[in-house]
C-alpha cells in the first residue's frame, strides 16, 4: 500500500503564522477555502507560472507583470485555479498599492484565497518559515507512522486479537475508529465508549455519507488483498491535518490486512464482533440500552422486533448461521463460552415467535442428522428484556444437558422442561445446597472404603424412578446383585429409599451434587 503524505498545515494556519503576520494580512477573497492544505510555497512573478505548478501550493508574488492589465489579471487567477493551487498572496506596494478588483472577482469565483499584504514583508522569510514548518511537519507525521507500524507489528507477532490492534489505532488517532464490511455492517470499533457510541446511533446514515465524505475528519482505507476488496477502516472525526490522518489510516489497514491473512484468530471478524456483543448482553456488564447502537450497526433489526435467545449445547457457530440464512432467519450467532453457541433471532412482531423457534430447531437437527436441543427462554419484545433472556437460555441448556438423552431429547427446550433439575442447577453455588448435598451424600462421597459402583446405581435408581427391574438391566447385574448394593447404599446414607421423602431428599442432594461437578 503506498501513502502520498500531505503537509500539515492549513492556508489558515500558514496565515496565523508571525512572521505572515507582521505583514498585516487580509483575504478578500475565498474566505470559505482557507482550509485548503498547504503543500509548499512558491515565490513566483511569471505571469505563466500555473503550469510550473503541481497543485497545493501557496503561490507568493508582487504581480508586478500584472500591472494595468486586468485581463492578464483575472487569466493569471484562473491559471492558478486549474493548476489546484492552495492559495494566492499578493504583496501591495508599487505595482498594486490596493487589491486590483480583476484579481479579486476572478478569485472568488474560482473560489482561490486571495490575500493581500499591506506591509512589505520579504518573502524569503516568510517562504523559510513556512518550508521549514512544513518539513518539520512531514517528518513529524513520518515519526508517528513508523511508530504505529511498530506498534501493531509487535502485537500482529505475538498473535494479539483485532481488538487490542484496533486499540492501539484509537490510542494513536484519539478517535473513534470503526472497522466495517462491504455492506457498512460494523465489525469491530475502538476508542473513548461514548464517542463510539454517538458514531454508532446513527451509523446506517452516517457510514454512507462517510464513504463518500471529503475533509470533516472522516477518513478510510480499504482493506482487501489479492484484488480483492472485503471491507474498510474509518477514522470517525478525526482533529489532525487529512495528510497525517490518511497516513495512519493507511498504517492501520496494512496491519489489519496482515493480521486477517496470518489468521490472527480462530474466528473471522464477523464471529468476533458479534461475539463480543452477545458476551458484553450476557455479562450484563453494560446496560443493554447501551449495546444498542453496537447491535444495530451490526446489522440486527432492532426496531419493533421480537427477540428470540436460543443456545445450542455444543453448537458449531457456523452450522447454527447457514441453517438461519437457509430459513431467511435474521440473527446473530456466536460462541459464548466452552461447549454453549448462543442465537439472538430478530423477528418482526407480527411473526409467531415460537413456531419459528421450533421450526428453527428442527431444521438444525435435520440438517446436523444427530439429536441436537436447542435451549430457549421465550420471546422477548423489549430489548432491555435480552440480556435475562440470554442468560435464562443458557440456564435451560445447561439443565436439559442430563434431563433427556438420545432420541427422546426434544428439539426445543424451555424452562418449564428442566423441572426439578433446573432448580437445582440454578441454586448450584448456593452454600446452603452444597452443605445439603455433601451432608446427605456423606456416606457414599466420603466414606472409608468408598465403592465406585454406588453412586451411579443410586442415580440410575433414582432417575427410573425406583425402577429395580429397569436399574439391574441398564448395569448389566442380576437383580439379586443390585438389591445388595441398594442396601449398601442404604446403610452408607443412613436412609430408606422406600420411603418417598428421604428418596427425594437424596435425590435433590444426587442433583446438587453432579451441577456442582459440572
């Protein structure tokens, strides 16, 4: 990637400068372009010099050819125009003692800054301030350039995530900085929380204007390689000089590149942002009306919608997506946490929320060919309502885990399947129930010659529902053999599993005990 780096001062700024300053400057014409970047400065006093010129230049003259023709005047202003000059200072004195209207007229309609010096100022003093601050500039802005190249080449080596280069990008343009595919989805933002988030509330209006944006501070780069284009990086409002700003812009995208082609994660981009997102909802580490903008420019339809959460037990994220795009499902997908991929389906409100969870989980396990569950906690229609709903879901995933095995597992689960088990798992790191569960599972758990064989008869026995005949098959022993391990079990426990209480009560503590292992 080859960057032209720009100078970084404005026609404005050179204007402010002392020593332009002594010479008492006034511009009387194009007031509305003094933003204009000054690329050098040339004395000239050809009444031809537009065609020694290569554009950006603040042009320096007496106009002493000029005088007392007002055609070569306002030629010599349009000569300028075309060649792109930054601006033009015209010294008064013996040639024009007063601004010459030609030269003034001509410029305000080519929309050039005419500035006229009242005093005499020698303009080889001021042509050395502005080259020598000029060259200090570009060297300046080449210092910070090689210094964010270092910077994300250290991090891109030692296999740092998007986000801490994205981070350091912000760091170094003190702006928000917003990382977006082809379709002004959002990928992946950094910089100061509430800034991103102004960029962010209005993102589907502003990312299009931006892309064709000049100045204002919003400055991309395209990222892609191998002819290809996949996405951008945009500087949102950023206060330095357009040169320095395209430079680092520039930088950034070299190493976004770099990271995406050396495979910097196990997940692409668009697994990582709607990842973070969905994690950042669960965690309920930020108010969920402030992951709005982020969901929105994500992509998710927010707007009078219908959330769906839904986690898939050891779902492959992107099996759970193709099987949405499959049904037309608008969502996100993501892997929240070792063996749990959350969804978040956005549907609109007129559309039966339940029977497209269903059906979804349907079509996931004919579509895998195993018995696949997908947890759910239920249609949510306030998006302040999500986050609980996430985490209900993964609750519900967690309980089904053990409440059905094989074939008989239903496709969708809800609270109100998980029963007793979910309770219990609910209630897992609550010290009152691992007191119960290791005070009533004493016997077997810790005891002086613990038998490996008990525990799993006590729960098959409990889980069949007292089912001898039923427990004996699923262990392979004679129905002799598993009475006399019930009757150790009895005897360790201190219990009479005949008696319903005291075989619920082990049975709640059997619970308590297997969610704590998990």
């Amino acid at each position: 990637m080859t960057t032209t780096l720009e100078p970084a001062l404005s026609v404005r700024q050179v204007l402010a400068l002392d020593r332009v300053q002594a010479g008492e400057p006034e511009v009387v014409a194009g007031a509305r372009h003094l933003d204009r970047t000054v690329r050098w400065v040339h004395v000239a006093e050809a009444a031809d010099v537009g065609v020694m010129l290569s554009g950006g230049e603040m042009v320096l003259t007496t106009g002493v050819l000029l005088a007392g023709d007002p055609d070569a005047q306002a030629d010599y202003i349009r000569s300028l125009h075309r060649a792109e000059a930054a601006a033009i200072v015209l010294g008064l004195g013996r040639a024009f003692p007063t601004p010459p209207d030609a030269m003034r007229r001509a410029a305000e309609r080519c929309g050039l800054p005419l500035v006229v010096l009242h005093r005499p100022s020698p303009f080889a003093e001021l042509t050395e301030e502005v080259q020598s601050r000029l060259v200090r500039s570009k060297f300046a802005a080449v210092s910070l350039s090689e210094t964010v190249r270092t910077a994300l080449t250290a991090l891109i080596t030692t296999g740092a995530p998007l986000q801490h280069l994205l981070d350091e990008i912000a760091l170094h343009t003190a702006c928000p900085v917003v990382v977006t595919n082809l379709a002004h989805r959002v990928l992946a933002t950094a910089g100061e929380r509430s800034a991103v988030d102004d960029v962010l509330r209005d993102w589907d209006r502003i990312a299009r204007q931006a892309g064709g944006r000049e100045g204002d501070g919003w400055i991309r780069a395209e990222l892609g390689g191998r002819g290809e284009r996949w996405g951008r990086i945009l500087l949102c409002g950023h206060r330095g000089d357009t040169g320095t700003g395209q430079l680092l812009a520039d930088r950034a995208a070299e190493a976004l590149i770099l990271h995406r082609m050396l495979g910097g994660s196990a997940h692409t981009w668009e697994e990582e942002s709607a990842q973070s997102l969905l994690t950042d909802l669960v965690s309920g580490a930020q108010p969920a009306r402030q992951l709005l903008p982020r969901a929105r420019a994500a992509g998710l339809p927010v707007n009078r919608r219908t959330f769906v959460p839904l986690v898939v037990p050891d779902g492959d994220p992107a099996q759970l997506d193709r099987v949405l795009r499959l049904l037309g499902l608008p969502g996100l997908v993501a892997e929240l946490s070792e063996g749990a991929t959350a969804l978040l389906l956005s549907l609109p409100r007129d559309q039966d929320a339940d029977a497209l969870a269903t059906h979804f989980a349907a079509r996931l396990r004919h579509e895998t060919g195993t018995p696949t569950t997908v947890a759910t906690a239920g249609p949510r229609t306030d998006w302040d309502d999500v986050p609980t709903g996430l985490r209900e879901a993964l609750h519900v995933a967690e309980a089904a885990a053990d409440t059905h095995t094989g074939q008989d597992q239903p496709p969708l689960v809800r609270l109100r399947d998980v029963h007793l088990r979910g309770l219990v798992r609910l209630l897992r790191d609550d010290p009152h129930v691992q007191s119960f569960a290791e005070r009533e599972l004493d016997g077997l758990l810790c005891g002086t010659h613990p038998d490996p064989h008990l525990l799993p008869v006590l729960r098959t026995y409990l889980a069949t529902g007292r089912n001898k005949s039923r427990t004996a098959q699923l262990h392979h022993v004679s129905r002799p053999a598993l009475y006399r391990r019930l009757e150790a079990i009895q005897a360790r426990l201190g219990v009479d599993l005949d008696d319903f209480e005291q075989a619920a009560s082990v049975h709640i503590a059997l619970l308590a005990h297997d969610a704590q292992q998990r």
